[in-house]
C-alpha cells in the first residue's frame, strides 16, 4: 500500500529526510514542514524510458480534492483523470502521471486543491528505466526524488553544478501564473570572474508554461569544472528545478569536479534562502561511495567564512574550518572519507550562504543531490541583484 509518515520531535526541534532506493538508483529530499493548497514541480518525463509518479499525503481528518495539471509544450491542461482526484483523510495516495500525460519528456506539474478542500502535502518521483530511446540517444537511468515547492520566487539560486564529457544539466523554469514572465539564468564558474563570466540565457515564459535551457549544451559555458547557478525573474517569478544527467562513463577520479559513473540521475529544486546554517541529515545512508559538499557565497560584497561538520552517534566532527569562499565565489569540498554509514552533514557561516550535497552510489550507477534545511535563525531570502552588475 501507499503510507505517509509524520515526524514529530518532542523537548525540542529536529531535521528529517525521507528517502527511495531500488535497483534503478537512490535519492532523498527533506521532509516539508507543513501542507499547502498549492504544489509545483518544474520538471517531469513520461517519455518512453521514463516512470512519473506524484505522491499525495493528506494528514487531515477530512477528505481533500486535488486538480493535477499539466504544462508541456502544447500548452496547459488537466487531463480528465487528474481532475478532482479525491485524497480521503489521513491517507496517501500514489498517482501515475503517465497513464494521463503520454510520452513528454520535459514538463511541468501543478497541484492544487479545490476551494473548500483542506491542504495535502505533494512529493514526486522521477524514475529513468534504461530502455532504449526511439532516436537511438544514449539511455538514461536513475531515481529522482523531487520535492514540491509551495510558492514562485523571483530568485533561485543551485550550489551545486558541475560539467564533463557525457554530463548533462539542464534548469527548467515554470511560470504557473497567467501572465508572462521573463526570466534570466545566471552561470557562475569557479575562478571566473567580473565580464569573465558567461552572459545570461534570457527566456521569456508565457502564462502556465514553461523554459528549460540545457546548460551543458550551451557553447558559452565552460564545458568542465564547478559552477553554481542563479535564477532570476520578474513577475509573480518562476519555479526552478534542475535535471542532471550521467549518460556515459567519464570523471577525472575528483569527486568534487565530476561524479565517476557510468549512468545516474539527479534532481533538485533551487533555493529560494541563504542561511548562515544548513543541515543535511542522514547522508550516509545515501552515499556508500562518494560525498561532496558545495556552498555558493551569493554575496557581491562580503567574503563568507564556512565550517563543515559530520554529526554521527552524538558527535560532531570538523571535516574544513574556516573555509574562505570569495564573493560570488562556490567551494566544492569531497567529504567522502569523513562520512559515516549514519553520518549527517551541517554547514555553518558567518554570512548568509546556500549549500547543496551531492552523493554517489556506485551499487546502483546512480548521483544525488540533496537539498538542505536551513536554519530558521539566519535565514534570509536570497537577493540577486548583483549578479546582474
């Protein structure tokens, strides 16, 4: 059957994550901290390699009545089996997105309740089998769990992000309003800076669509080494995910510049905060082999000093110490020996910072990227201006 869970910490407060492992990969996002009557997830696939299911927990008494929509190239729609899908109280309920949303390998989901029903907490999974594609393209495979965002912004902001030989990222950006939007996608790559740095891809997005933009495509962009990413957007602002691939063997053997794989999947939702801490909890049971820790400085001005820590069976570990991470400068920190089977990850500044994990499983040919939960206390809404000068 389908269960959803509710954690409850007592005498104090707590982080937690949940997390997916089968044959075909492994990941895991943090859990949300409260239900909402609106849910966005920007990238989806149902193509012919490729399973969507969107899950649905509804920890109230009373039954809640959820419209799933769809924004693909076409346009906006609400298959008829999708509409009015009825979650009964205190329940979960698993949906196969691609029983109503055939063969699309890029778009958008939107949730939302009907008036007069309570709220529901919305998680997906993306799951990429290995099946041969019809255009003879290299096949991907790997698990991808995704979270939901709950509001637009009109800044995101990726710590993470690398290129290499048979990498692929891309950056979705979804308008769920009515009207336009113009969005910019800022790359920022480690050692450049100033009128060094790539000019943005500027997309404009009309109502309930969205744009996506392949970065390791894009000749402007160094084709190796780390890179963190910045959205920004005018408007009632976008929802940004990212969809990184592996689809060959490659990786110079650092784990912090290309993850070593033959195959992997990874998604994350952007940040819409920087926080002087974040906290990644259970990392070691999603990283057997390899761990790395990115933090991005969005500052402009201030450089950011940061420590990161490996909590595991009470204790807390120093991994770097008074790290020095240059304005609009990111730091790539491979953490894979100091991670413990059980080990949790915090990273602390002095400034407001956004940080990311990434992890490998080599068992399964499968990557992760983790989101974090930062700090309440610290925590600010992650301002961009600078990064267009």
């Amino acid at each position: 059957g389908v269960n959803g869970v509710m954690v409850e910490f007592l005498g104090g407060a707590g982080v937690a994550a949940h997390q997916q492992r089968s044959d075909t990969g492994i990941d895991q996002e943090t859990c949300d901290t409260a239900a909402a009557d609106r849910w966005y997830f920007g990238a989806s696939s149902t193509e012919v390699d490729s399973v969507s299911v969107l899950w649905l927990v509804n920890p109230f008494p009373a039954d809640a009545s959820v419209d799933i929509g769809a924004s693909t190239s076409d346009g906006f729609r609400t298959p008829g089996a999708l509409s009015g899908v009825v979650v009964p109280g205190r329940s979960a309920r698993a949906v196969s997105l691609g029983e109503s949303i055939e063969r699309r390998d890029r778009f958008s989901v939107d949730v939302e309740t009907r008036e007069g029903s309570g709220p529901v907490i919305a998680a997906l999974t993306q799951i990429h089998t290995g099946a041969t594609r019809q255009d003879g393209s290299a096949t991907r495979r790997g698990l991808d769990l995704i979270g939901g965002r709950s509001t637009t912004s009109n800044e995101w902001v990726f710590a993470d992000g690398v290129g290499g030989s048979g990498y692929r990222d891309e950056v979705v950006m979804y308008n769920p309003s009515d009207e336009d939007v113009t969005a910019e996608l800022w790359i920022i790559p480690a050692g450049v800076e100033g009128d060094l740095r790539p000019d943005p891809f500027v997309v404009e997005i009309p109502g309930r669509r969205l744009a996506s933009v392949v970065v390791s495509d894009e000749s402007r962009v160094p084709p190796d080494g780390v890179r963190w990413m910045a959205v920004r957007a005018d408007g009632d602002g976008v929802v940004a995910d990212r969809v990184s691939t592996v689809l060959e063997g490659g990786g110079d053997g650092t784990a912090a510049t290309r993850p070593e794989l033959t195959r992997g999947l990874s998604g994350s939702v952007a940040s819409r905060w920087s926080a002087t801490t974040w906290w990644f909890p259970g990392v070691g049971y999603v990283s057997p082999d390899t761990a790395v820790v990115t933090i991005a400085n969005p500052s402009a001005e201030s450089i950011a000093v940061a420590d990161v820590f490996v909590h595991s069976d009470g204790a807390a570990t120093p991994v770097a110490e008074c790290v020095e991470i240059p304005p609009m400068a990111s730091f790539a920190l491979d953490i894979s020996g100091s991670i413990t089977p059980t080990g949790s990850v915090r990273v602390s500044s002095e400034t407001p910072v956004v940080a990311e994990v990434r992890t490998t499983d080599e068992s399964v040919a499968d990557q992760a990227i983790l989101s974090g939960i930062p700090a309440v206390e610290g925590r600010v809404v992650v301002e961009l201006d600078p990064v267009g000068g």
